[in-house]
C-alpha cells in the first residue's frame, strides 16, 4: 500500500436535497478513507456540492431566491447530512467559494495561453438536465437518450476546449495503466466511445443567457461551462498548484463516481489535466446505480430513500454495513427495506451481536471481570488465530479490488468462526470443573481477541459498532488499535477491565405498512378501444437473441441480433436493465411488422416487448415454455 490516500466523491448539484444514492459514495470514500488510516497512511478525504450552471440558475428561479441564496440552502443540507453519517472527510468544498474560482480561472487562463481554447460558433441541441449539446444522431425520437425531453435548439458563439487532441494520448494512456478506470466495465466503456472522433468541448456559456458561473479571464461576456469549473474541485482542495496537499496527495487521487458521470471523469478531466500540464489521477472508481425496489428514484414516483429516515430507524451502523454489502461495486442494485431488515436480524443482531454478548457474559463471569491470558494455545486455538490472520489478509484483498461485499464476507466469516469455537470448546462445561480453569481463561481469552481483531476490521464500515465493542473491552485508547495490531494475536492485554453492554443490534421487525418509502402504484390509463382488423394487423413472433452489444454513446439503447425463422435487426431501449451478455440465447417476442427505423443512426426492424410496470425496471415478456422461433404470438 502506498504511504499517501486522495479520495474524493462527486461534488453534488444543489438542485435536490440528499438521498441514498449520495450518500452511498459519501460512505464509500469514508470507509476507504478510514480503512486507509487504519493502515497507517496519510489521508485526503475530500466531499461538496457543485453550485453553477444552468440547473441551478433555473432551479433558483423557480423558487424565487437567488442561485448564491439557492444554493446555500442546499449546500447546508449535505454539509450538515455527513457528520450525522459519521462521514469523517477532510474538506467541504462548494464551486462558489472565492479560492476555487480563483483556481479555475488559473487553468482556464493556462489553457487558454497554451492554445488550446478556442473561438468558435455552436449550435445544437441543449439539453438542461444534461448541461450540454447534442447531435442530432445522439437523440432518441428527438429527446435526449436521458431525460426523454426534447432539447432547446441553439445557435451560439462560445470557447471551445481543444478535446480532440487529445484522444489518441487518452486512448494510450488508459491501455498503458489498465485500472485507470475501474472495474473493466466501466475502463471498456470509455474507450468504445474513444473509438469515434472526440469532439472539443464547448466550455463556455454567454452571459446573455447564462450568468451563475465562473467569469472567463478572456472574455468577461462569458461564464464557463459548469462541468470545467466542477471538475477543478478535486485540485482546488489541495491547494493547487502551490499548496503541500497537491503535493503530497494529487499522485495518489482516487475519484468516486457512478456510472451516470462517467464521460466528464473518464474523458473530460484526464484531457483537462493533460492539457493544463498536470499528471492524471490514479483511479477513476465507478459503481453502479441505486433503484428502489426494482424501480428508478424519483421525486414523482415519490420513492426517494432518504438516508436520515434509514438511519433513525435502524441505526447508522446498520445502514452503512447493508449498503456496502448489499451492493457489489460496480453494478446496480435495488434497495429493499425488507432486504436490510434480513440483513439487520441476521448479520447484525445474530451473528455479531450474540457472539459479542455471548463472550462478554462469559467472560465477566469467570473473570471478574477483568482479561485473563490464560494457558499456552493448542491446535484449536491455533486455527482460531490462523482465522483471524487470513481475515485481516481478505478484507486488504477486498479494499484492493473495490469488493467492498467481500471484505465484509471475510470479517463475518471470522465472527462465525469464532461463534463455532464457542459450540466446540463448550466453556459452560469447562466451567463446572476448577482443574479446566486455566484452559478456560485460555478459550475466554480467544474469544476476546477475536473481538478485539473483528472490532478493528469492522472499524472502517461501523465506526460507532467497533468503538462499543472497543468499550466492552476495556480499551480505552484505541489509537494502538490499527491494522498492524489486528495482524499480530494477543494484542489484547491481560487485566483489561472488561464492560459488559446493551445488545449491539436488537432484532427488528419489519413492517409493510411502515415502510420508509412506498412508491405510489398509478394505473397507466387504458387505451381507447381497437377492432378485431385492427389488432390482427399486429405481427408477434417468437424470437431469439443472438447476439447484443451497447450501442456506443447511448446509455439506454442494445442493438440485437435476433432469429424468427429469418435473422434481423432490433434495437431496444433495455441497456439498463440487461447486460448484453445476459440477453443472448433469451426467448422474446417481437413486434416484427414495425416500420423500420434508426436510433442513434443504427437501424432497428422491429421491437422487443417489455413490462415496464412502475415506469421503470422493464422486464422481458418471457415464456413458461420453450415455442418455437417465428411462432406467432396471438
Ligand atoms: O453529477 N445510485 O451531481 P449529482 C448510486 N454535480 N449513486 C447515486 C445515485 C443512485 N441512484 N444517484 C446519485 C453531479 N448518486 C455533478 C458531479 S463532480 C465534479 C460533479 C451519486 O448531484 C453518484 O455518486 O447528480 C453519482 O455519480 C452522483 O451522486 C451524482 O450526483
């Protein structure tokens, strides 16, 4: 491990308030900031909220405030959200303060005199939600691939940055330095896209219609583009480009993103930093995406998990293991109370929280309530330490690959080792005969080991849990307590004065009716009636899927070959729902007299039917048996 950590997360738009989606990055970066303390490393931990632009501008109009006004009573929110989440970063950093706009018009003036802004006319299509131009080949029916809304039309003059220079170095640097962007995915995403010519980025906005952003220090008639200025945080933090932070910690950067604002981070930011004469970050980190139940969140849906409503319910603990759990990095998952519930009785309330009180009873009553070191170890206690140690070496390998669910599966394998030592040395019996009390100190003396070692690992996902814990031990400074210290067995020392404690995690009980969130279920109205002639002029057959890949640049859209009796193209909107990889072999019906059309300028004959019963989380229609291909569907 290196000897110096930069984490970031996204800095937020301030146009909605915070939800789970926010804060699972926060505690993300939190717990790999304080696994990376843990380890003895110098930590930059850096979070915010992303101020200008378009969207706040006309978020603050709708309300009637100013954006600065809008905009500080936003920021406050998430500002105010991370200690209650026991976030623990360093900075809190938000676009409109003073030594930011500073930074960002240092580089836009360094680039500038490099050459590479230039000036030229643009038009095209804009779209609000996205911050920025569209081809018309990008569009979908004539909406953004995004939003599904249709996108103004405008003609302007504006500064360009000279993006496509840059490709070919880009496209060389991510194959030389192949987790630069991770997982894979993610890496292979970014250079599918690199494989079409890279446009240059139009980087400013006319005041005319535009004035909530950073002034350009070469043309006052113009405010910068909001993803140039944002982008800029991650350096401003650190006090680029005089500041020792910069330093110390810019060669060890580590973004955190999801999958949403991949092309900024893994396109934009490396040929900005290219450009501006500064090394690219380390790692570009990218999970998935939150849905509730299956479904996309959204105010309308009125399905928003709201991080603080979880954590009052259960416990922040409980909320940040699940979430790291839960989610294997890098790809979606849905959120389900009933889910973390499980989870919470299971994991939490069984296996550790027994385990704990189970020792701490024990181990009070045969001591008095002070550590015991006991007698010399014997196989089975060797397998007990040898557990302890391959744990500590499992959740490194986790951190190491981003498998956050893995090191936490590694830790809960130790408790559930030491829960089976308890059942095998049966302490209750060497109890009842004083010749087996020193072996007895010996097995309580394990078991509280293995907590003190379990209680580190968990340190960085359970802060609060790992300090009881801590308490219950009689470890009053846990300074010591690192991960050096959880590699070496029998660190814990003898005449401790030991605390027994509430229980960990009560069990809890899960109820419908008072379900955090409970998306409103609306009836999609019926259509107005059709005769027998019209729906027979309707052709449904059977067909299989062959082959299916992205199509490049779209986040939605999978161009599929398909076989009904005869092969063909279709292009379906399923690329969030469905990997490719997932689709081929699938039986689907197929509305296959549909005029032909093209998306994104590829061609599609036909369309895949799909439920789509809560605007969101389509399914394939499927079948109970295997039909033939080319069967008609009545
Ligand atoms: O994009 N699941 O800000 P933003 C998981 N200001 N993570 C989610 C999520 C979900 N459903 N929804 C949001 C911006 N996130 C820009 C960033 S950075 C220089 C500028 C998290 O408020 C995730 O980290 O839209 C995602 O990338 C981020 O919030 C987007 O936040």
């Amino acid at each position: 491990m290196d000897n110096a950590f930069y984490v970031t997360t996204p800095i937020y738009y301030v146009n909605a308030s915070p939800h789970i989606g926010h804060a699972y990055t926060t505690i993300i970066a939190d717990v790999m900031a304080r696994y990376h303390r843990l380890a003895g490393c110098r930590t930059f931990f850096s979070t915010g909220t992303d101020e200008h632009g378009d969207k706040i501008a006309e978020a603050a109009q709708k309300g009637n405030v100013t954006p600065q006004d809008y905009a500080d009573r936003i920021s406050v929110q998430f500002r105010d959200l991370w200690p209650k989440l026991a976030i623990t970063n360093d900075i809190f950093i938000r676009t409109t303060d003073e030594n930011h706009v500073e930074t960002v018009t240092g580089i836009l003036r360094k680039v500038h005199d490099a050459g590479d802004i230039y000036f030229g006319q643009y038009e095209g299509f804009y779209c609000v939600g996205c911050e920025r131009f569209y081809m018309e080949k990008e569009l979908v029916d004539g909406c953004c691939p995004d939003h599904q809304t249709k996108p103004e039309y405008r003609k302007e003059s504006n500064y360009f940055f000279r993006m496509s220079k840059y490709q070919d170095w880009l496209i060389g640097y991510i194959k030389d330095h192949p987790d630069f962007i991770r997982p894979e995915r993610y890496k292979n995403e970014v250079l599918a896209f690199l494989r079409e010519p890279l446009e240059d980025l139009c980087i400013s906005r006319p005041k005319t219609r535009l004035t909530w952003g950073v002034t350009l220090p070469f043309d006052e008639n113009y405010v910068t583009y909001v993803w140039f200025d944002a982008l800029i945080n991650y350096i401003t933090v650190l006090g680029y480009p005089d500041g020792e932070n910069f330093r110390a910690f810019w060669p060890f950067a580590q973004h955190l993103i999801a999958k949403d604002i991949l092309k900024p981070h893994g396109i934009y930011w490396p040929t900005m930093l290219k450009a501006a004469g500064i090394e690219p970050y380390r790692h570009l980190n990218v999970h998935g995406y939150w849905t509730v139940d299956q479904s996309k969140m959204s105010k309308s849906l009125g399905n928003v998990i709201k991080p603080l409503d979880l954590k009052d319910k259960y416990g922040l603990d409980a909320f940040r293991y699940f979430l790291l759990r839960d989610m294997v990095f890098g790809l979606d998952s849905s959120f389900s109370e009933e889910a973390f519930v499980q989870r919470v009785n299971s994991d939490l309330a069984n296996d550790l929280g027994n385990l704990v009180s189970r020792t701490m009873t024990m181990a009070v009553k045969n001591s008095g309530g002070t550590v015991v070191c006991g007698d010399a170890a014997v196989e089975k206690d060797r397998c007990l330490e040898e557990a302890a140690t391959g744990a500590v070496s499992e959740v490194a390998n986790g951190f190491q690959e981003l498998a956050f669910h893995k090191a936490l599966i590694a830790i809960w394998e130790l408790i559930n080792r030491t829960n089976k030592y308890i059942v095998e040395e049966e302490p209750w019996n060497l109890a009842k005969a004083p010749e087996n009390k020193a072996r007895l100190d010996t097995v309580i003396y394990n078991l509280l080991e293995s907590l003190r070692i379990i209680a580190i690992l968990i340190s960085p996902f359970m802060p609060g849990t790992s300090e009881k814990i801590m308490a219950q031990l009689g470890i009053a400074d846990v300074s010591g307590q690192n991960l050096e210290s959880a590699r070496r067995w029998g660190g814990l020392h003898e005449g401790n004065v030991l605390k027994r404690g509430e229980a960990l995690f009560p069990r809890v009980e899960f109820k419908k009716e008072e379900k955090t969130s409970v998306p409103e279920k609306k009836m999609t109205p019926v259509k107005p009636e059709i005769s027998y002639e019209d729906f027979d002029k309707i052709d449904l057959r059977v067909a299989e899927i062959l082959e299916a890949q992205y199509v490049p640049k779209s986040k939605k859209l999978v161009k599929l070959k398909i076989d009904m009796g005869q092969e063909r193209q279709i292009v379906a909107g399923i690329a969030e729902h469905y990997k490719p990889e997932d689709l081929v072999g699938k039986k689907v019906v197929v509305l296959c007299n549909l005029k032909p059309t093209k998306l994104m300028g590829v061609e599609s004959n036909g369309m895949l039917l799909a439920t789509d019963t809560d605007g969101a989380g389509l399914t394939l229609i499927g079948f109970d048996r295997t039909p033939e291909k080319g069967a008609k569907v009545r």
